[in-house]
C-alpha cells in the first residue's frame, strides 16, 4: 500500500470516528488521479484566506505569490519555496498532522 492510500484509508477512518465530514471529503480528493489533484498558489491563498484562518489544499501547494497573512496551511505537499513563505507568516502542517488536531473553521481551498 502506498503512502497515498494509507492516507485516504485513515482519512475515512477518521471521518467515522470523529464525525468530521472534511475527511470523508479530503479522502475523495486525494483518491483522485495524480492529474486531477488540485494545484494552489501562494497567490490564491492571499486572497481568499482570513487572518488566523486553516486553509485545507487536498493536492499540493506551489510558491507562486507572497503570503502576509497569519494563516496554517494544510495540504497533501508543498514546494520548498511555498513551505519556506507560509512558515515566515503562519504554519504548514500535512493531512496526518492536521488529521490529529482538527479545528472547527477551516476553509477548503481548489
């Protein structure tokens, strides 16, 4: 079993056991084909995030863009520069880290 499928496998287990419906979505999303995994730019999280804010990426997150914003960034990967500008302003936390401390406002990005 690859890491992709473990993830989706414990993304369900988890949406069951906690009743967090996010996960039962982020595992449908992952599950996908490598092509249509969603792509976001630092750009794009600028300008639909709220301070303080999580936003959830189910697919990867790429640098393109600045982030001023004091927001945690959950996503299935990060290219070094956009892990390198997220972690100057706020935090970058994978799926499994965020699977174990869930926060109610969360927007989903892609």
């Amino acid at each position: 079993m690859n890491q992709h499928q473990e993830l989706v496998t414990e993304l369900k287990k988890s949406a069951i056991e906690q009743k967090v419906g996010l996960f039962k979505r982020l595992a449908e999303d992952i599950n996908k084909p490598s092509r249509q995994r969603r792509t976001v730019n630092l750009f794009s999280i600028e300008q639909h995030a709220a301070d303080g804010e999580t936003v959830v990426v189910p697919g990867k997150v790429l640098g393109e863009g600045d982030l001023t914003k004091k927001v945690t960034v959950v996503a299935l990967s990060f290219s070094e520069s956009a892990k390198e500008k997220i972690n100057k302003s706020g935090k970058s936390l994978t799926l499994t880290e965020f699977m174990k401390q869930p926060t109610k406002k969360v927007r989903l990005l892609g």
